[in-house]
C-alpha cells in the first residue's frame, strides 16, 4: 500500500521547473489523498525556471513539497492532524523547515524511499536536530526499497 503513494509523490515531482532536485510529497489520511505538492514557486507567483535554476534564486522563490500539501490542505479546510506524508525521498532528506511543518501540521509519519538528497544547505547539525524532532514528536519513519 505505501508503495503506491509514493509513486504517486514521484509522479507529482515531475511536475517541479527545478532541473537537480524534484521533490512531491502527497498527504494521505484515511485512506485517502488530501493534498500533493512539488518544489514550486507560491502559487499566484510567476513560476519561471530561472528562479529554479541557481541556489541563491530558488532559497528565495521555491517552497518545498512538504510544506506545499500542508498549505494546500489549509486551502481546502482539510485538518491534517493524523495524516502520514509520502515523500518521494528517504525521510532523512527531508528538510528542517519541512520537518517543523510536518511537526505542527500533525503528521504522525513521513513514508519515503531510498533516494537521499543531499543539498549545500544541509549538514550534520540539521540531520541530528532532525532526527530529534522526529523522535521528540513521535512521528513514525518508515523506508520503503522502491527501487
């Protein structure tokens, strides 16, 4: 079952401008999508892929997949609270930022796969507070081999 909402966080990462890193992540919640969302630029916001492009354009312009279904879901009056989020990375790669968001939204477990992402903005201190938060708030990881 994981397996086919990863897939789905996949397939919805395809629809990113950004040409190195493509993340979806989709929130499921009984059974059912709520939200999915990819690295993108705010909606309303002119979408270019130059703003994709550069590291000290797109830390500016593009909002990360995790927390893009977390707004989406506000959007549509969806509560959140108990959902799990599929990501279409393995959970340690998902961001600090995003981590915090997935913390307060409710989310009580991050799927991924394998694929680890690795970024010029991330290091060590970031893994371990991270982790700590993921362990402190009582979110479930799994890792499913999709490869």
């Amino acid at each position: 079952m994981h397996e086919q909402w990863i897939e789905l966080a996949e397939e919805v990462s395809l629809n990113s401008l950004c040409p190195t890193v493509k993340i979806g992540c989709v929130l499921v919640k009984d059974g059912e999508v709520i939200a999915e969302g990819w690295n993108r630029i705010p909606k309303g916001v002119e979408e270019t892929e130059a703003r994709h492009t550069t590291f000290n354009e797109s830390r500016f312009w593009v909002e990360h997949a995790e927390r893009i279904v977390i707004f989406e879901a506000a959007r549509k009056g969806i509560c959140t609270a108990g959902a799990t989020a599929y990501v279409n990375v393995t959970p340690s790669s998902v961001c600090t930022l995003c981590v915090r968001g997935l913390v307060e939204a409710g989310i009580v477990c991050i799927v991924g796969n394998t694929k680890i992402i690795n970024t010029r903005a991330k290091t060590k201190t970031h893994n371990v507070v991270n982790q700590k938060m993921i362990e402190e708030s009582g979110i479930e990881t799994i890792i499913i081999d999709t490869q």
